[in-house]
C-alpha cells in the first residue's frame, strides 16, 4: 500500500462535518446521498468541536435521536430512536449489555464516527428494535501520520490527559499502527461521588497489497465511578422544595459502579479481482462488574422529606463473540449495475450475575446524615445465554438515475435464562426491506423505503396454552428526499415514516392468571428534518427538528391511546460553529447550540399520565489554534438549567465547564 488516500471512506475520517459516505445502512461503502434509508454520521470534527464526554453525547444535536433519557447515567447508553431503544453496534458488530445493571460504554477518545441508521435493520444486523441501531466506527490506523497529546480541566474537579498517535512503520507504509488513550480523575455534579477512567486502545494494520487489508482492534477500559442519585419514582416532579441537584441519595463509601471492559478483533477485507471481494469482521469482548448502590425507593411521608431505601448490588461476568462473513459481488451490464453482498453472521454470549437486594436506613433527602450501617445483601446467582445465525442477501441496483437496495434475511435465535429454573425460547424469523431512490443532477434525491425488524419473545412469558412467544415484528414505511449537491460539503434530509411495532404482549382477556396473548400493538408516525454543512473552512452548522406521534395502537391493559414511556413529540436542536480568518482573529472558532426537549412521558398512574417538563440548554465553545497547538474552552448546559429524566428520578447532567489543550506534531 504505498500513497495516500484522500478520498473520503465509509470508515474513514471526514474533513469537516459532513459525511459523504457510510456502511451502516448497507454494509458497503456506499454514498449517503443515494442510500434510500434516512442515515446520520457524527464526524470526528463535530464530537471534538463540541467536546463531547460520552459516546452517547455525540448523538445530542442528531434528528430521531433522544439521549441521556435515563439523566446524567455513568451505567448506560439511554438513548431513543424514534420512540424505541436502539441496539448499540461497533464497526458493524454488536456489543451487548450484561446482566440487570451493565453496558458497554465506547470511550469517544478511540471513535471515528458515531451513525444512526433509523427504521427496521433487522436484514442487515439480526434482531433488534424497530427505531434503529447506533453504529460507532473506531478510530484505525492511517498512512499519515498522527501525533496528538491533549490534556483537560473541567468543574467537578475533572482531570484528564489523553493521546492519539499512529502512522506508518515502513517506509511504503505496508504495516501501520495506531495507539490511542485516556486517563481520567473526576468527581460529577453528585457529592460523593467519582468518575474515573484508563482507556487504551491499540490498533494494527497489515496491507501486504492494494487488494488485501488485516486491521486488528484492541481496547481495555477501567471505570471506577460512583452510580448518580436514584430518587423514588416522580419525585424530582412532585417534592417541595426541589431536592437539590448534587443531593447524595447513597453512602459515601458503600455506592460504587467498577467495570472493566476489554476487547479483541480484527477486520480482513481481501479483493480477487474487480468482482469479487470478501470480508471476514470478529470481535471477542469480555465484561466484569462490581456495582453496589442504595436508592430511593418510596417516601414514608406525605410531606416527602424522607426516603425509604433499598440497596442492590450486581456482580457481573459477561464474555461475546461475534463473526460477520460477507462476500461483495459488483457487476457491471452497461447502464446497468449491481452491487450484491452476502453475508453470515453469527452472535454468541454467556452472562452471569450475582444480583440481590435489601433495605437500607430511612434518609431524610433535606438534612441528609450519612454513615449509618447497611445491612448484608444476599445474592442469587444467574445465567443468560443467547445464540444467533443469521444468512442475508442485499441487491443495490443502479439504472441511470435510479437506484434500489433489496435485502432478504432469515435468522434463528435461541435465549437463555436460569436462576434455578430455566427458561428457554427458540426462535426463527424471515425480514426483509425494499427502497428506492431518484437522483437529480442538482442534488435533489427522494425516496421511499419499506424495512421490517424482529425481537425474540420475552423468554419468561408464557401462553395460556404454554407456549413461548413468537419475535415481535417491526415494519416501517418511509417516504424522504435528500438534497446534497455535487461538490458541496452540503447535506440535507427530510423524512416521514410510519413504524409500527407487532406481535406485542397484552393480557389474555380469556385468563385471569399470568398468561399473555401477543395481540398488542405500538404505532409511531414521524417527521425529520436534518441539516449539516461545513462551508469553506470557515462555517459549520448543524440543525434538525423531529416530531412524533408515538402510542400505543392495541392492547387488552387498558392503555390504548397512551403515549409510549421515555418519548417526546417534539425537539429542535441548532449548533453553529465559525472560524474566523485574516491576521488578527485567524485560528479562532466560536461555536454555540441550543437543544430543546419537549415534555417527556414519565409514567401514567391509570389514566393519568405524569411528564418531565420541557427544557431548553445552551452549548457553547471557543477554539484557538496556532501552530501545532489548540486552545479550547467548551461549555455543556452553560445556564446550569436543571432537568429531570427518565421517571422523574434522575437529573440530567447540569453546566459542563471545560478547559483543553492540545499539541499536533
């Protein structure tokens, strides 16, 4: 492999904001701009301008996109996706949650691109929810070389410094490497608590020509974090006065959140000839936890000041490995061509958890006095497994200014669940999607989709008869237009799309015991609208507004007609960022947001519904570079606006002060 490559990549970096070309909706490096499939990338450039803390943050000013819904949470990635909660991918493979309390956190420090791939995607990536899926693409070797160290300031006495270096090891740059990585000392917006992190992320590149690549992709986290605040269901909604935002529901010194992370994978991509091309992408990754916490469980007043606890604490071990085989076929008939991929996957994990619960001492949440014992917790070991194949197929055809993507896939899929009894449910299903494009020689480009999905049955529920479950079914229709003109660095997307979730478990009006019939239904209707576009060097900008009609559609609960939990009907989000010229402001950007939430379904007590209230935070930051040195000073929330999430139990993350410097060479 001897030159550089400055043609933009589906896995690649992108110069500026605007990503040309993807492989989350395809699979294929394929351009955005003519994939009939509402898609959206974050770039390298966007998480670093707005000084993103987590992975999930990357997603804030994305369109169909709601994050931190479970609040400012070091445990999970809470995000919703036109209604439901995305499956969570990296470079195209799955990464799985362990156990009741654990999920794999992607530090940003080591991703490229973090993309939404919206609707159905079942044919592509096997089970999942109806919403979509999150890809995050890590960070991969490169000809050029990469030389950066960086360290950090914040509030809450956040301290961090971090690396990224890579380049060639030859001169014709056959073997490459890169090493990337973090370490962190941090308190959050909650007294008594920590957020601290070691990162490293190792990564090697062999290409011994231009038709054959290795990469291999290593990572290793240590998390030793404090979980935030858990308050009784509505509280932070109903209380009076407001508990305060930095109140410690826990013990200092009991409530800790330790997790280590690791992986190991490569991704072999091999070309016979102009034809033929062959994929091979696995991955092995290996979770442990050790989670302790006391929470709010109920108040024991009626004038809330104080809080009866609980306390839980979650030992976990899970271990996954994932292959991917893919063969590429593009053929050329004239006018005429193809693209068709083939592909079988397979997933397999094992988790085991020691998970219990007890009680804890009453706490009054207004003069909280901490250090009273916890009693002992008494835990019950069990065992999840899952096991999945799935063969598919996937025709993108192009006929002048025409094109379509027909995919086909049929999975099957075995869960396992003990805890001294077992349970167990098998699973076949057959998905598949159809879309179509037209493109215009000013940029212009609408089209129309028709994906479905599929989610194994919960492996506990049972038919009157005794049979398991069927997979719930996902189908969405979606009619948009994109409009990227050629040679602009321009994007613009607006959709809507009516996505309806089946096959849903209600109550067997025929059975007054536990059984469950799957004649229940979620319907959601929506509309996107999505902007991005990095003009010259100069401008970069970031708009969307989305709103949905989520409810649910059938049921035997009674609850035909509500709104789905954890979703909104509106959000507008705007994110600006301009870099000045000339010889006296020449190297500074100033950059600033606003993100606004509409009221948030909370939970309903019968018929009456319970919402977060709306709230509206304000971004900002300022970059300096002069030579091989970048000063930045970025601000999250920058009013401090306090907001609650999830079941009104969480707040979101309060004002984010942060101050950087980095050095290229």
């Amino acid at each position: 492999m001897t030159g550089k490559r400055d043609a933009e990549t589906a896995t690649g970096p992108v110069n500026g904001y605007v990503a040309k070309r993807s492989a989350s909706g395809t699979k294929t490096d394929s351009l955005i701009s003519e994939t009939p499939q509402s898609i959206s990338v974050v770039t390298r450039n966007q998480m670093k301008a707005q000084g993103v803390q987590t992975a999930e943050q990357a997603l804030r000013y994305t369109a169909g996109v709601m994050t931190e819904v479970t609040g400012y949470d070091l445990r999970y990635q809470s995000m919703v996706v036109r209604g439901f909660a995305p499956t969570v991918y990296r470079d195209g493979m799955r990464t799985f949650a362990s156990g009741s309390f654990g999920d794999w956190q992607a530090d940003p420090q080591g991703l490229e691109r973090v993309e939404v791939l919206k609707g159905p995607a079942s044919v592509l990536y096997g089970q999942g929810a109806p919403g979509g899926i999150v890809n995050q693409v890590s960070k991969r070797p490169q000809v050029d070389q990469i030389n950066e160290i960086g360290m950090s300031v914040g509030n809450h006495d956040r301290y961090e410094a971090s690396f990224d270096l890579g380049g060639k090891f030859d001169q014709d740059g056959t073997l490459l490497f890169r090493i990337n990585g973090l370490v962190r000392d941090s308190k959050t917006q909650t007294d008594y608590s920590q957020d601290n992190r070691v990162f490293l992320a190792p990564s090697l590149s062999w290409r011994p020509s231009a038709q054959t690549s290795v990469t291999v992709l290593a990572d290793v986290t240590r998390d030793r974090a404090t979980p935030k605040s858990w308050w009784p269901t509505l509280a932070l909604i109903q209380s009076n006065p407001k508990i305060p935002v930095n109140r410690f529901a826990g013990e200092p010194g009991f409530d800790h959140y330790n997790r280590d992370m690791a992986s190991l994978g490569y991704l072999i991509e091999h070309k016979f000839n102009e034809t033929w091309t062959v994929r091979q992408n696995v991955r092995y990754s290996d979770f442990r936890l050790n989670y302790q916490h006391l929470y709010g469980d109920s108040w024991t007043n009626s004038d809330m000041t104080d809080i009866v606890r609980g306390s839980l604490l979650s030992r976990t071990k899970g271990r996954a490995l994932t292959v991917d085989n893919q063969a590429e076929v593009s053929l050329n008939w004239g006018i005429f061509k193809q693209k068709i991929l083939l592909g079988l996957d397979t997933q397999r994990f094992t988790g085991i958890e020691d998970l219990g619960f007890g009680n804890a001492p009453i706490l009054n949440v207004y003069n909280p006095v901490y250090g009273l014992a916890v009693d002992p917790i008494v835990t019950n070991p069990n065992t999840s497994k899952l096991r999945q194949a799935g063969l598919y197929a996937q025709d993108q055809m192009r006929l002048g200014a025409w094109a379509m993507n027909v995919g086909l896939r049929h999975d099957r899929t075995a869960t396992f669940y003990s805890d001294g009894d077992v349970y167990e449910n098998k699973n076949a299903k057959t998905t598949y999607n159809l879309g179509v494009l037209r493109t215009w020689d000013n940029g212009i480009s609408p089209y129309a989709s028709y994906s479905t999905s599929f989610e194994p049955g919960n492996v506990f529920d049972r038919t009157v008869s005794g049979e398991h479950l069927k997979p719930e079914s996902g189908q969405q229709i979606e009619l948009g237009v994109k409009y990227q003109p050629r040679g602009t660095d321009l994007l613009l997307t607006a959709s809507v799309f009516d996505l309806k979730k089946q096959n849903v478990t209600t109550d067997d009006p025929n059975d007054t015991a536990d059984a469950v019939i799957q004649t229940g239904e979620v319907h959601v209707k929506g509309l996107e609208l999505e902007g991005s576009t990095s003009l010259g060097r100069q401008l970069d900008l970031i708009a969307s507004y989305t709103y949905l009609v989520p409810k649910v559609s059938r049921s035997n609960n009674g609850d035909v007609g509500h709104q789905l939990d954890q979703t909104t009907r509106n959000t507008a989000k705007v994110w600006l960022d301009y870099k000045f010229s000339g010889s006296v402001l020449g190297g500074l950007s100033i950059g600033g947001g606003v993100r606004y939430v509409d009221k948030v379904l909370a939970a309903y007590d019968g018929d009456v519904a319970y919402y977060n209230p709306s709230y509206t935070v304000i971004d900002a930051a300022i970059h300096y570079k002069t030579g091989p040195i970048t000063l930045a000073l970025n601000a999250a929330n920058l009013t401090d606006k306090a907001y609650v999430a999830n079941r009104a139990q969480f707040y979101g993350q309060g004002r984010v002060l942060r101050a950087s410097l980095a050095y290229n060479w």
